[in-house]
C-alpha cells in the first residue's frame, strides 16, 4: 500500500471520527437544553413588565398625592425605580426575577439599571479599581456609547436639515 492511501484512510478514519463526536455533542446538548415554550415566555414577560410599570405608575401617583407637580414626579420615580433595581440586584433578587420574567424585566429604567449595577456586584472581589472601576460598563457601556453617538449623527442631520430649510 503506498504512503498517499494510507494518509487518505487516516484522514477518512478521523472525520469519521469528528463526524461522530460533534453528533454525538449535539445529541447531549439537545438533551441538556431546557425545552422554553415561546407563548409562556411572552406571557411571563408582558406579566413581569406590566407589573414592574405598575409599580412605577404607583410611585407616580404616590409622589403626586404628596404635592409635587407631574413632571417632579416622574423624577422621584425614576430616582426609586433605579434605586429598587440596584437593591435587587445587590441581593440577587433581580437575577431571579429576570429568570422568571425574562424580557418583562428589560423596562428600560429597571434593566439598564440592573445592566450597570450586576457587573459592579460580579467583580467587586477584584477591587474598586480593577473590578468594579474598570468592568461596571461591560453591558451597559456599548448601549450608552451607540446611543450617544446615534443621537449626535441623528442631531446633526436635523441641524443640517434645518440649516438648508428642509425642516
């Protein structure tokens, strides 16, 4: 047998091989995933998130019924809502309820809270510096960076519309 068959067999024995063991990782794996049912999550999430505005609209109101105008407070809710969220995350609260809610939990406010403060909790082993200081943006830091530049490219076309009296 010369050299060349032997190196093809080899090469044909080991796809086989890898063949193999990527079905046999992808049968474990299909085995090991949690069956999730699209419709219960939804419902979860539109549960989760309507209570969460609930509780907003509540401070509203409550912020309200002790004199302050719509608009300060609105401010006040924001400032608790924030704070609520950080304390559950601090406890490991959030966590479970963004198990259980899943997307319902990403209210704007509340997720991007949680977003900032989940990684702060995570690294603070390492250091105020080199944990919290350099990885409490990890997930909220991509969001804040498109969001500003989005809002300054989307501001200079409004000011370049203006200018030419499109606008």
């Amino acid at each position: 047998m010369s050299n060349n068959k032997k190196v093809s067999i080899s090469n044909v024995v080991r796809e086989k091989d890898t063949q193999k063991r990527n079905e046999n990782y992808n049968q474990y794996v299909k085995q090991v995933t949690p069956k999730n049912s699209l419709l219960k999550n939804m419902i979860m999430a539109f549960i989760v998130g309507g209570i969460i505005c609930t509780i907003g609209q509540f401070f509203i109101s409550y912020y309200m019924s002790l004199g302050l105008d719509k608009e300060t407070a609105k401010l006040y809710n924001t400032v608790t809502l924030v704070f609520l969220s950080i304390l559950l995350t601090g406890i490991g609260i959030y966590q479970k309820l963004a198990k259980f809610g899943g997307a319902g939990t990403l209210v704007p406010i509340t997720g991007f809270a949680n977003s900032v403060a989940a990684p702060a909790v995570e690294y603070k082993k390492e250091g105020q510096v080199f944990g919290i200081g350099v990885n409490i943006f990890t997930i909220a830091g991509p969001v804040i960076l498109y969001g500003i530049f989005s809002s300054w490219v989307l501001g200079l076309i409004y000011y370049l519309l203006k200018r030419f009296g499109v606008v």
